[in-house]
C-alpha cells in the first residue's frame, strides 16, 4: 500500500482487519432491516472506512523525517474510501470518480480540514457517504 507522506511499512495489528470487517458487517445488517430496497455500494464503503478510522489498526507510521503521522489511520480511511469508491464507479462506467478523490485528496487545506474533523468531531459513517456522494455525484 502506497500512502503518500509514509516511509516503510506501517505496524499494523492483523487481528484489526477481522474486527474491521465484522463491525462494518454488524451495521450494515442493521441498516439492511430499516432499508427494503437494498443498500448502496457507497455506504457500505462508508461503514468500512469509519471503522478503520475508529479502531485505528495502523499503530506506528513514520514520514521521511522519521516523525510518527499521527493521523494516518482517518488518512488511511479516505485513501481507502477513494479506492472502494473509483473502483464502484469504475464498473459502472464513470471514470471520473477516481480523478475526483484524487484531486480531494491532494487538496491540501480541504483534505487536511475532513481529516481534523475526523479527529477533534464527530464523524461517522453517515459523514463519510455525504463526503463519497458530494465528491463522486456532481
């Protein structure tokens, strides 16, 4: 995995990814009683990428000064979120989406502010489908 600002490979617990997926699974089961029709691709992106924010799995990442990147795992959440969402978007034929989180992503002051938001608010996963929809549907 390539992230941009991170030097090495980042110390990660493994147990966390098993976590990650069974707590994103419980919500969305969850979410699947209250909507019949089915449930977006989107947001089910969302819920995984909340819960790596919020369970932290990546413990230690360093930059090329060797200082700790405090906040690599919402960083880490938003790559992730771009991912899922460029290769969505990607099968139905809309190319663009990736060119969009990229661009947010390299942003500077907006990139920085959702990930501070990530960190001093609350931010759940209904934040995270808004941010994916906002980006991805205009």
């Amino acid at each position: 995995m390539k992230l941009n600002g991170v030097t090495g490979t980042p110390a990660f617990d493994p147990k966390m990814i098993t976590l990650i997926a069974f707590c994103a699974a419980r919500d969305i089961v969850r979410l699947a009683i209250y909507q019949e029709s089915g449930i977006n691709a989107v947001k089910v992106y969302s819920y995984l990428s909340f819960w790596v924010r919020k369970l932290k799995p990546i413990q230690d990442a360093r930059d090329k000064k060797g200082e700790a990147i405090h906040d690599i795992n919402e960083r880490l959440s938003l790559w992730l979120l771009a991912e899922f969402i460029a290769d969505h978007y990607a099968v139905a034929g809309k190319q663009s989406a990736k060119k969009r989180f990229d661009n947010f992503i390299k942003s500077g002051e907006l990139f920085n502010y959702t990930v501070h938001s990530m960190q001093r608010r609350t931010f759940g996963p209904h934040h995270y489908t808004i941010l994916a929809r906002s980006i991805c549907e205009t």
